[in-house]
C-alpha cells in the first residue's frame, strides 16, 4: 500500500485533476446537508470524461482508539514498512511473512 503525505494532492494525479474540478462544483452551492454535498460532488465531470464517485459513510468512528496489545505483538508477522518512507509505504501479508 501507498499513502500520499498530507495536504500532498498533487503527488496523486488522478485527485490533482479532479480537485479543481470538484470545487468548481461546490462552488455557489448551500451545504445544507451531506446529501447536498454529494450531490454536488457526483456531477462533477471534465472535460477528459473523468467522473466522481462519492458516498457518504454511515459509521461513526470513535476516535483515540488504541490497537490491542495481540497486535501490537503480531503486527509485525504481518506489516513489513519501508525503510525509507515506512509511515507511507508498507506490505500487508494475510498470511505473514517469515
């Protein structure tokens, strides 16, 4: 897996393409609701033909939670991290790694 850095959009070429594209559609309208902010999203198009898919999760995500003490003794059977850009870039193997 590969994440981006924060507030790095443009390293990401498809959401740099996208982003100005996505407000422009946001722009003028109400967000009275997040029903209103998807519709909006949703009718964003270019002129490449590039579409947005949008959807609004319905969880709630408790924040500060911490992993249990098994994974913090398993992980590392199951996470290899990079070793230059490790908080970016890392493996995940279902089935571990010896």
């Amino acid at each position: 897996m590969a994440h981006y850095p924060l507030h790095t959009s443009k390293w990401h070429p498809i959401g740099h393409r996208l982003f100005s594209q996505v407000e422009r559609s946001l722009s003028g309208v109400i967000l009275d609701s997040p029903q209103t902010a998807l519709a909006a999203v949703e009718r964003t198009r270019t002129q490449t033909g590039l579409t947005v898919k949008a959807r609004i999760l319905g969880g709630i995500y408790e924040l500060g939670r911490k992993c249990s003490d098994t994974f913090h003794d398993i992980k590392d059977k199951f996470i290899r991290h990079d070793a230059v850009l490790g908080e970016w870039y890392y493996v995940v193997g279902a089935n571990g790694f010896s």
